[in-house]
C-alpha cells in the first residue's frame, strides 16, 4: 500500500464519526496509525498522524449532520481551530476542546517541532457521542464549543486521564464493560461543560455519583503511597460522609468496598514494580512500603492471598522470564 492509499484509507476512518474534508501535504509518504474502539454509542479513536487539515463546511452539514459531538485531547503537536466568524483558537499537549456536527469548522493539525522526525507528529485521542446523550442542550454550550480546557487541573484533568486511561486499556476490555465505561466519559465530559456553564444541576444526580467515584479512584491512585490513606481520609478530601462514600462506591464498583479497592491497587502497582528489572535491586519491603504498605508481614500476607504465591517468589519467576500465576 502506498503512501496515497494509505492517507484514504485513514481519511475514510476518521470520516465514520468526524465527517469532514480531510488534505495533507504528506499524502504521497503518508504514515498514520488509527486505533478506534466501540464503547456503545461512543467511539473512541486514538491517532497519529503528520500535518493535516479537517474542514467542515456548511454544504457538507445541510448535506448530514450525524448529531455528534467530537472531543478531542491533545497529546502532542498543535491544532488551530476556526469556527464561523469566531476568533482562530489554538491548543498545544494536554488541551481538550469540543466541536458539534452542525457547526462548520476548520481544523489545522500540525506537528511537534524538535520531535525526532522531519515534519513532527500529531498525537491525539478523542471521543464522538451522539449529542443526545449530554444532558446540556446544545444551545447552552455555544461559548463552550471550540474553547480550550486545560487538562492539567480539576474536572479536566480527571477527564484527560480517563481518556488516556481508555485506550491504554482498550486491548482488553470485555464487551460488557464498554458501554459502561462510555457512559462515565460522558459524564465526566456533562460535569465538566456544566461546571463552566454553572449549571451543575442539569447533570442527573446518577451521572454525578459516577463521576464523583472516578474522582475518588484518582485522588486513591495519585495517594497510594500514604500509609494513612483509608476511607475516612477519602471522604474528608472529598467533604462527604464516610457512609456515604461507601454506599456510592459499591454501588459503583459491583460491591467492592473502597478499603478492599486501594488495598487492591497498592499490590498491582508492587506487582508490576516487582517484575520490573530496574527495580531488582530494591529489597521487597522497601517496594511494600513504596505503595503505601509499611510492614512487611502485612504485605507478603496480602500478596499471597491475591495472586497465591509469595512475593519473593512472583520477583523470582518475572525476572528469570517464566511468568507468575495468578496474575
């Protein structure tokens, strides 16, 4: 396949849920990587690609108009987005922005300068939602479309993670967690419009305990290192009850407590840094108590109930090359 066939047949995956013109100067040598996943009525897509130019005129929406919304998180290189007679907005790494089918657009891609390869990269992961399933109607969001967000803080950042989160896990997620998992970035995406629209009370109350579980799932992952974080410390942080965040959390989670969740998360992470030959050299305590788990006793007890042998013995197996059971 040659570069021009490689650009149509790229061209042609984009345009599934992001209908628009598509040009390239690097259609002749044009390499692109795509990988696209189904999380119900949401898709998420995950590309790289060289400079590139998406229009969407307004011929191309009287013509159809999908009723999507598409969202997209920049991971590297740059984008500069012109929207009827608005202003040109550009975004750079780690900005999120929101565009609508109905509304013409015109999008510049370009790559990162200084990133190894001649013409620079563009890296991005996105997500396309039918607008039905924002609890926000569209005439709300006119100021919102096609502005920046900073992915580094707050409701933002917690959505920038879930994206990449989503495609770093997409090989091996089960058909039945899908469209669960697009309805939380949904949600993520309605409680991050409606706290800039300060209209937090159109996003159902159910769509506000998910997120607010996913927010409780980072703060863990970003304090598993402190021995002293348990539930109590969670919901302080989070001004709610304890009983409260137990109930919202099981029920979010098929019944797991959040206790058994970051004793859960605090051996995966030991695992993995186990079986890291970098890390080979690190007395196993001193891994135990990298995570959050001060006493050795504890956490050689802990590991073998998980995974069903000792933590020494996982070590031995990983790095010699045969694999751990349990795992």
């Amino acid at each position: 396949m040659d570069g021009k066939e490689r650009f149509d047949c790229w061209r042609e995956l984009i345009g599934r849920s992001r209908a628009s013109e598509v040009t390239s100067a690097h259609t002749e040598d044009f390499e692109a990587e795509m990988r696209r996943l189904e999380l119900g009525p949401v898709t998420l897509l995950r590309t790289s690609f060289p400079a590139a130019r998406f229009r969407r005129t307004a011929r191309m929406v009287r013509q159809t108009d999908p009723e999507v919304y598409n969202l997209t998180l920049l991971l590297d290189g740059g984008m500069a987005l012109t929207q009827d007679a608005d202003p040109t907005t550009a975004f750079g790494p780690g900005d999120l922005h929101l565009v609508h089918s109905s509304r013409p657009f015109d999008l510049r891609a370009f790559g990162a300068r200084g990133s190894g390869r001649e013409e620079g990269r563009v890296e991005a992961v996105g997500i396309d939602f039918p607008v039905s399933m924002l609890p926000l109607p569209p005439h709300r969001l006119r100021n919102v479309l096609g502005r920046g967000f900073s992915g580094r803080e707050g409701t933002s950042a917690l959505l920038a993670e879930f994206l990449v989160g989503l495609d770093r896990q997409a090989a091996v997620l089960g058909p039945a967690e899908a469209p669960r998992l697009g309805a939380v970035v949904v949600d993520l995406v309605a409680t991050l419009l409606a706290r800039e629209l300060d209209a937090e009370a159109a996003v159902p109350e159910d769509a506000r305990r998910r997120v607010m579980v996913e927010e409780v799932r980072a703060f863990i992952r970003r304090n598993l290192h402190d021995p002293e974080l348990t539930p109590s410390v969670v919901a302080s942080a989070h001004h709610i009850s304890v009983s409260y965040l137990h109930r919202v959390f099981t029920q979010q989670s098929e019944g797991e407590t959040v206790a058994a969740w970051i004793r859960g998360q605090r051996l995966e992470r030991a695992c993995r840094d186990l079986a890291n030959p970098a890390l080979c050299t690190m007395p196993i305590h001193a891994v135990a108590a990298r995570w959050g788990i001060p006493r050795a006793s504890d956490f050689s007890r802990a590991f073998q109930a998980a995974y069903g042998l000792p933590p020494s013995e996982h070590r031995q197996r990983a790095l010699s090359g045969s694999g751990a059971s349990g795992e």
